[in-house]
C-alpha cells in the first residue's frame, strides 16, 4: 500500500469512530480513554484520535484529558476536559480550541485557556481564565477572567480583565479591568478601570478609573477618577476627580476636582477646585476654588475663592476672595475680599474688602476697606475707610473714620478722626487738622473761633 493510501485510511479510520463510543464517554467523564491511531516514532509523527500527546500533526474530534501538543492540534467538537493540557504550536478548533497552557496561536469559534502566551483568535470569544500574553481577539468578547493581561486584548463588544492589564485593550462597547490598567484603554461607550490606570484611556461615553490616573483619560460625556489624577483629562461634558489633579483638565460644562489642582482646570460653565489651587482655572459662568489659589483664575460671570488668593483673578461679575488676596482682581461689577488685599482691585461698581486694600484699587462706584486704603484709591462714587493713607480721588465724597494721611480730591472730604495733609473738594471737613483744605468751605474742629469756618483755604500746620 502507497503513502498516500495509507494516510487516507488512518483519517477515514479516525472520522470513522462511532457515535456511540462517543456517547460511552460521555458517561464517563473521569475516565477518558486515549484510543487514538498513532503513525509515530518517538511521538514524533501523527495522531489520529484523543490522544495523550504527540510532537507533530494531532487530529480529533473532542479532546479529553489531553497532556501536551507540540506541533498542531485540530479538533472539531468542545473538549470535555483540558485544562492540564499544553499546546506549543497551533491549536484549531471548529468550536474552538481548549487547554491549560497554549503557547503560539489559538483559533476557533471560541478559545478557552487557562494561559495563553501568543495569539488567540475566536470568533465569538477569547477566554483566558488565568493569565493572558500577546494578543487575544474576541468577534463578541476577550475575557481574562482570573489573571493579568500583557499585550493586545479586542473584543467585538467587550474586553474585560478580572485583574491588571499591561498593554492595549479594545471593547466594542467597552473595556473594563478589575484591577490596574497600564497601557491603552478603547471602549466604545465606556472604558472602566477599578484599579489604577497608567497611559490612555479612551471612553465614546466615558471613563472610570476607581483609583488613581496617570496620563490621559477621554470620555465623550465625562472623565470620572475616584482617586487621583496626572496628566490630561478631558471630558465632552465633565471632568470629575475625587483626588487631587496634577496637569491638565477639560470638560465641555465642568471641570470638578474634589481635591488640589496643579496646573489647569478649564469647564464651560464651571471650573470647582476643592482644596488648594497652583495654575490656571477658567470657567464659562464660574471659577470656584475652595482652598488657597496661586495662578490665575477667570469666570465668565464669577470667580470665587474661599481661601487666600494670589495671582491674577477675573470674574465677568464679581471676583470674590474669602481670605487675603494678593495680585490682581477684577469684577464687571465688583471686587470683594474678605480679609486683606495686596496688590490691584479693579471692580466696576465696587471694590471692597473687610480689612485692608494695600496697593490700587479703582472702581466706577465705590472702594470700601474696613479697616485701612494704603496706596491709589479712585472711585466714581466714594472712598471709604477707617484710615486713608496715600492718594484719595472720589467723584462724590471720601470719608475716613479714624485718620487721612496723604492726599484726598472729591466733592466732599469727610475726615472724622485725624487730617495730615491736603484735601481738595467743594466742603472739606475734618475734626482734626494737621495740614490745608480746599474748597468752597473748609471746617477744620481744631481750630479756633472763626478759623473753624474758611472758604476758599483753611490749614492747621502745627
């Protein structure tokens, strides 16, 4: 008999095998039997049948209880049980391929391993239930049910891994990991990391670290870490860290950030820091920082800052600092600090602040510090202080409780306490002068008889 003869009978002979040898197996599940035609030396050669292992060709219909496979193994129906298997080579399987260890290629409708080191293709899944390295491709979905991920996991609908994941994972509708992500992460409505995440990360919905990110995370309606945050997160709706950021974050409406930022935040309708602020915050309506700022911060409509602030701050309506400020503030209709401001106050309607202004501060209306205006002080309106010292220009009237030292121009200059130096106005009135008033009428209550009473100049220069 021919070669050629001889091998077409073994497989005949193999496909040959009655159904009802197969149906006694099933019966017996704990005692597979290894009938198999071997055309081998060595193990070297080819098998028909289940086997327990060759180095070559393998054939069968269904494994069970397979040992090793060094070479190819084809097989047709789902193995009853191989999980101590390994295959080294080419696993085919018309339902797919199974075995404990399969090092090279894997195809099938579904592979199912416990590690796999090297390509896994099925068509409906790739299951890897204990560790997966290479590439696994899964027409419905890619599976590490158990262990980590190194490599390149798609799924046609999802990629999930029970644990860490190190390398480039892609869910149709998405990617999820149980435990750290390293690498990329594409899901096309979500991607979800329940761990930590170090790389790119990519949702068409959104993305979900619950512990801390490191790189860039992109969802099309949110960016949401539950820890915290380096490097760059944008979200087509909101940014949302429950940690800390360190870099750059985006959202289409808000960017929130439970904890610090450092670098910049930017929302298009609000940027919300909830502790200590070092960079740059922009809001569409409002930049709100709850802790101390050090940059700059802008709000379409308000900037608000419930701690110190030092920087450059700017609100469409109204900058608000509730503690001291240091730079430059600016409100379309007022600036208010409620502590002590160092620096300049622009606010269209008022300046204030509850302490003391040190520096310049100009509004259209009024500038208002409780408790001193050291320096450059211009409103429309009024200029208001306990103590007044440096240059005082009011369109209406100044007014100084306790002192003036300096110069002060308005229509009306109320000094109640003490005068050192020139005033200029229509009515000038101090109730101690040290210094020269004028004006239409000038009162100076230390002077005596009619010296109290002066058009024109009035002085008091001991």
């Amino acid at each position: 008999m021919s070669n050629t003869s001889l091998s077409c009978a073994v497989i005949l002979a193999a496909l040959a095998i009655p159904h009802s040898t197969l149906a006694q197996d099933e019966g017996r599940r704990g005692h597979p039997t290894h009938r198999a035609l071997n055309i081998a030396v060595h193990d070297y050669g080819i098998s028909v049948g289940n086997s327990r292992g060759i180095n070559g060709l393998r054939i069968n219909f269904r494994d069970d209880d397979l040992q090793w496979v060094n070479g190819i193994n084809l097989t047709f129906w789902k193995a009853r049980d191989n999980y101590d298997a390994v295959v080294n080579g080419l696993a085919v399987g018309l339902v797919g391929p199974q075995a404990g260890q399969i090092n090279g290629i894997a195809l099938g409708l579904g592979v199912e391993a416990k590690c796999l080191n090297g390509l896994s293709v099925g068509a409906l899944a790739s299951v890897v239930t204990h560790s997966l390295n290479g590439v696994a491709v899964g027409g419905l979905a890619t599976v590490a049910a158990e262990g980590d991920l190194a490599g390149i996991a798609i799924g046609g609908l999802a990629t999930v891994v029970n644990n860490d994941l190190a390398g480039i994972a892609v869910g149709g509708l998405a990617t999820v990991t149980n435990g750290d992500m390293d690498g990329i992460g594409v899901g096309g409505l979500a991607t979800v990391s329940n761990g930590s995440f170090h790389g790119l990360a990519v949702g068409g919905l959104a993305t979900v670290t619950n512990g801390h990110v490191h790189g860039i995370s992109v969802g099309g309606l949110a960016a949401v870490s539950n820890g915290n945050m380096r490097g760059m997160g944008v979200g087509g709706l909101a940014l949302v860290t429950e940690g800390d950021m360190a870099g750059v974050g985006l959202g289409g409406l808000a960017t929130v950030a439970d904890g610090s930022l450092h670098g910049i935040g930017v929302g298009g309708l609000a940027s919300v820091i909830g502790e200590d602020f070092e960079g740059l915050s922009v809001g569409g309506l409002a930049s709100v920082v709850n802790g101390a700022t050090t940059g700059a911060s802008v709000g379409g409509l308000a900037t608000v800052h419930n701690r110190d602030a030092v920087g450059l701050h700017v609100g469409g309506l109204a900058t608000v600092v509730n503690g001291r400020a240091t730079g430059l503030l600016v409100g379309g209709l007022a600036s208010v600090v409620n502590g002590d401001m160092t620096g300049i106050g622009i606010g269209g309607l008022a300046v204030v602040a509850s302490r003391r202004i040190s520096g310049i501060a100009l509004s259209a209306g009024a500038v208002h510090a409780e408790g001193m205006m050291r320096g450059l002080a211009v409103g429309g309106y009024k200029v208001e202080s306990r103590r007044l010292e440096g240059l005082i220009i009011a369109g209406i009237r100044t007014k100084a409780r306790r002192s003036l030292t300096g110069f002060a121009i308005a229509g009306y200059n109320n000094i109640q306490g003490v005068q050192r130096g020139l005033t200029i106005g229509l009515y000038n009135r101090a109730r101690e002068l040290h210094g020269v008033q004028i004006g239409l009428l000038n009162y100076a209550g230390n002077n005596e008889g009619v010296w109290q009473w002066m058009p024109i100049v009035n002085a008091h220069l001991n």
